[in-house]
C-alpha cells in the first residue's frame, strides 16, 4: 500500500442502478482504476457537495430559509487549476522542511 493512501476500514454496499454503474466503469477505464477506487472519489465529491449546501443553509438568517416545499436545483461548479511554479516550489520547501504532516497553523501565516 502506498504510503500516502489510508487504510481502508469501513464497508457500504450500495446499489445502483445499470448506468450510473456503467458511469463508474466508464471513468474507471479512462482513469485506470478500479470501479471501486473511482466509487469512493466519486463518493467523497458528493459528501463534500452536501457539506457545502449545508454550509449554505446555515449561512443564510433564520428568517430566510426555504421551505422544503420550495424547487430548486444544484448548481455544481468543478475546474481544473494547474500549480503554479511558485507553488510547486513551496510545496517541495515545506515537503522537504517536513511539514507535510501537520496542519498550517497561525504563526505559520504571520511568522
């Protein structure tokens, strides 16, 4: 197991219907995965989607939220964004000063 990849603990089985499983193999075949490793990314979007909504609904006054009866659709926005060399190199800086393992804290930003 690559050292960056978690260990994988928990099991959901799921069902889905013919084409959103023939999606899944679809991007699997492109990407050179497995439908599974391409299930869970495709997954972890969808719980990163429903956290932002939910972000947004608890955003909002309390006066304004919508009713359940209210339509309405999502609107999804995903782009590509290249690194930039700047990046790329404070990336390799702190890869090589060994603080990949910890979150940025305050004095990080304002040393």
């Amino acid at each position: 197991m690559p050292k960056d990849q978690k260990p994988l603990r928990e099991a959901l089985n799921l069902r889905i219907d013919e084409t959103l499983g023939a999606e899944i193999d679809r991007i699997a075949a492109l990407q050179g995965k497995s439908p599974s490793e391409v299930g869970r990314l495709l997954l972890s979007y969808g719980a990163e989607v429903e956290r932002r909504l939910e972000a947004q609904r608890l955003m909002r006054h309390y006066d304004g939220q919508f009713s359940s009866e209210v339509a309405g659709r999502i609107v999804i926005q995903a782009e590509f964004v290249p690194y930039t060399w700047q990046e790329v190199a404070q990336r390799q800086q702190d890869f090589d000063l060994g603080n990949m393992n910890r979150l940025p804290t305050w004095d990080d930003l304002a040393p």
